[in-house]
C-alpha cells in the first residue's frame, strides 16, 4: 500500500497528473443533440405519398389474395376460416373483367414548400402513376395534381387544394458540411412519420450526369423517398432520393438531391411543367492523371471530349474531339461530370464562352446553346472493313492509308488505321484493328510515311499522347515508346 501512495505523490509531483488534465481539457467536447422540438416542428409539414395505377381486373376464383388456392383450402377445412368464393364463406363481388380496377401501387413521402398547398417530392414516386393522393399528419387526406416532374434529377412538385398549411423552411446545400448531424422523416414501408437520425457522410457524390447528391449514413428505406433530409435548425437541405442496397434494404449510404438543386428545378416545373435544358452536342470521357500528363495538364482538370455531334453547335463552334473543355461560360470545370451541368443550368438560345484545351495550348471559342430536347444527329459507325497490311512499329501495331470512305464516315482528313497488332504500349492502352490514329502529341497525322518518320524521333523516355478514333469517340492513349 504504501508502494502505491509514494507512486502516486512521485507522479504528483512532476506535473505529470496536471498536464493530461490540461491535455483534455484542450478538447471541445460536442454533444449528441436532442433532435425531439425539431421533430415536433417538422412533422406536420412532412406528408405520406400513395399512388394508384389501373390495372386489368381478373375473374376471381375464390381464396385469400396472395395465398395459393390449396392452401386457401386447407385452412377452410382445419381452422373454419371462411374463405370468400367457397362453401360456408362470405359472398364475393366479381369485378366486370372488360374494366380495370384501380390498384395501390406504393407509398412514398414529400414536404410541404408552400402553405397553400404546393409538396415537393421524387419523380420515381410518382411516376406512372393514376391517382396521387397526398396524406397529412392530421389524417386528412387530398388528390393531388402533378404540375411537373423531370426524371433526370428525379424531382416532382404537387399541388393539393388546401391553405394554410405548415410548410418546412428552406436551407443551403451549398453550406452543408460533412460530418454535421442530419434526420430524415417519411413513410418508409409505409410507416408515416417515422424518423431517422445520423450525419453527413460525403458532398458533391457524382451518380448522374445532373446531380452532385449529398451522402449520408442516415437509415432510409423504401417509401423514405421524397421525404426531406433536415438539418438541426430545422432547415430542409435535400431530398432523400436513393440507397446504395444489394439487399433492397438500408446498407448504411444513402443519398440526397442537394435543395438548392432542387428548387432550381422546381421552379420551372412550376412555372412550365417541364424542365428546359441547354446542350452542345459533346460525348465526354473519364479524365485520368496519366491523360493529364501526357497533355500537359499536370492534374487532371476539365472534360475530355471523346465525340462531337456532327452539325451539332460544338462542331460549329469549332470544338474537337479530344479537346478538353477547361471553363464554360465563366465556370471553371472541374471534372467531366461538372459540365453536362453547367451547359443544363444555360438557358438555351444564348452563346457561351468555352476554353479549350488543344495541343499543348488554350484555345478560346464561342459555342451557341441549344435545347436538350432538340433533335441529335446519329452518330455514324466506322467502317473497319480495310484489311491493310504492314510491319508493326515502335508502338505495336501495323497501319495503312483509310479508305475514303471511312475517313468520311469519321469525319476526318487523314490519320492511319491500325491493321495488325504486335507487342506494344499502344496494344496495351487498349488499342483495336480498325481503330485510327489520327495525332500523337500535338502532330496530326495525314499519312503512313508521316507516322513512321514521327514515331523514329519520339523520346522513349516520354509519355505522349496518342490519339486514336475509334466508331463515334476518339480515345486519348498515353504511351511511352520505350
């Protein structure tokens, strides 16, 4: 015992108790909230979804829905359950067969934006749907109308004919951060107003062209959809939209469309019923490091373009295939995911600045913006048809002249086409018979004797870029001839 007391006084007396206090007490301590007033706050303008569809009515043979005839049967006779349709059990109306017969089709979940009735919820809950109806907490219950939906970012509005409503404030998705405490309320598997509670897991997750999703760990299952994702002051930053499942069932991700997103497209299904987007008739590729480098990028930035719509504005505005679009109208682009919707948020009829990058070197064009419900070119297939033969080179394959009608139909002036495969870094980065080089490095190629002399004074230490056409897109290969 004493052993103890004199360790105690020695650790006492060097300071050593004081400084891990002092250590601890450096640490600000963050506690769990209490989420129970925003709930009370928040439920009443969070509303359950269900929709109806018509279906074929069938002649009915008797039974309990969902369950076998047999076994309708076996519990008519063990158990004295009387089954509609069969001897002893209740009569049952037979639907006339010619008409269909309303159905309940699923349940979802939405909010309240407006008093006067206006609920934001999924397309996909909606969609196809007959009938909507439109629960409130107080079981009162409303046919809704759809005054819009757009299935690109999955975002439907409804009106219901009511006043005075409570209606959920509006938040900033811009200002989210990850890891700040998020709560869901909605109808999962029917169950209204159930809540779920966790935080923010990721920002700005790509799984579409048009929408940059928030991720979360809060629990959200089917019928959860639609629903708001509220922060703790009470605000709506998003709408629960989808799960990451192999099950169907919660996984621990899920995933919701931004508000500010949202309500940009919200408004013009308002207003128009319909949401309107620009395009400029481009197919976008992954940008990767090793592309970046080999074009003098140094990090991978902007939207590798692997094809342009014939005839379509960026083909008029001069934009090429394997440029890569630095900046749209003002807006740096990031990665190829950003432009689709930056060009989307342009109203169409309008000209844009677009910098490209091209050979080593920044190239300013104009482009015009058009509707993304106006007609596309079909893109047209290559012809692979050339047999031609020759030896395998520094790269790895073997090449003759194009057909001129593949080099139409590719819309190209020279290049070379790849006839055979060898042993090479081009064979390895993927390269096909039928596929045309068309540049390597800031070079374009016009012609079999041309791409030989290039390939002899090409550094084999270098990586350079090859650029490769193949049917509808051209390829960026990087490549080190040694």
């Amino acid at each position: 015992m004493k052993k103890y007391l004199i360790a105690l006084l020695v650790i006492v007396s060097f300071g050593q108790i004081p400084m891990v206090s002092s250590s601890f007490a450096q640490v600000s301590r963050v506690s769990v909230p209490d989420f129970a007033d925003l709930v009370e706050r928040a439920s009443p303008a969070v509303v359950n979804i269900r929709v109806t569809e018509k279906v074929a009515a069938q002649q009915s043979q008797g039974g309990i829905p969902g369950m076998p005839e047999d076994q309708a049967e076996f519990f008519r006779r063990f158990f004295g359950v009387p089954i509609p349709g069969l001897p002893g059990g209740p009569k049952q109306a037979q639907p006339n067969p010619g008409k269909p017969q309303e159905s309940d089709r699923g349940v979802g979940s939405g909010f309240i934006i407006d008093s006067n009735g206006l609920v934001l919820t999924n397309a996909h809950v909606v969609e196809g749907a007959n009938t909507i109806y439109v629960t409130l907490t107080d079981k009162r219950e409303f046919k809704a109308k759809l005054l819009g939906m757009d299935k690109r970012t999955d975002v439907a509005v409804l009106k219901i004919d009511a006043r005075d409503l409570p209606r959920l404030p509006l938040g900033d998705s811009s200002r989210v951060r990850v890891g700040e405490w998020v709560l869901a309320i909605g109808s999962p598997f029917g169950l209204e107003n159930t809540v779920t509670a966790g935080i923010v897991s990721a920002k700005s997750r790509d799984t579409g062209d048009y929408l940059p999703f928030i991720q979360t760990d809060v629990a959200v299952n089917p019928g959860n959809s639609g629903g708001p994702l509220i922060n703790t002051a009470g605000q709506v930053i998003g709408i629960n939209s989808q799960i990451f499942s192999r099950s169907g069932g919660y996984m621990g991700i899920s995933f919701a469309i931004p508000i500010d997103e949202a309500m940009r497209v919200a408004d013009q299904l308002r207003s128009n019923g319909k949401m309107t987007r620009g395009r400029i008739g481009v197919a976008l590729g992954e940008m990767t490091k090793e592309i970046a480098e080999s074009l003098g990028l140094g990090k991978p930035r902007g939207a590798y373009v692997r094809n342009v719509e014939p005839g379509g504005p960026a083909a008029a505005g001069g934009i090429e295939s394997g440029d890569v679009i630095l900046s749209f109208n003002g807006r740096d682009i990031a990665k190829s995911t950003d432009l689709p919707r930056t060009v989307g948020e342009t109203k169409p009829g309008t000209s844009a600045a677009v910098q490209v990058w091209r050979k080593g070197a920044s190239k300013d064009l104009m482009v015009s913006v058009i509707d993304m419900d106006a007609g596309q070119s079909p893109l047209k297939k290559a012809d692979s048809s050339n047999s031609g033969t020759g030896n395998v080179g520094t790269l790895g394959v073997a090449v003759a002249e194009p057909s001129d009608g593949k080099r139409r139909e590719l819309n190209i002036r020279g290049g070379v086409e790849v006839t055979g495969l060898g042993e090479g870094p081009l064979v390895r980065g993927g390269v096909r018979p039928g596929d045309v080089i068309i540049r390597i490095a800031d070079t374009d190629i016009t012609g079999v004797k041309q791409f030989e002399a290039l390939l002899k004074g090409l550094d084999v230490n270098k990586t350079v870029p090859v650029f490769v056409r193949r049917a509808d897109s051209t390829l960026i290969i990087p490549v080190k001839p040694k």
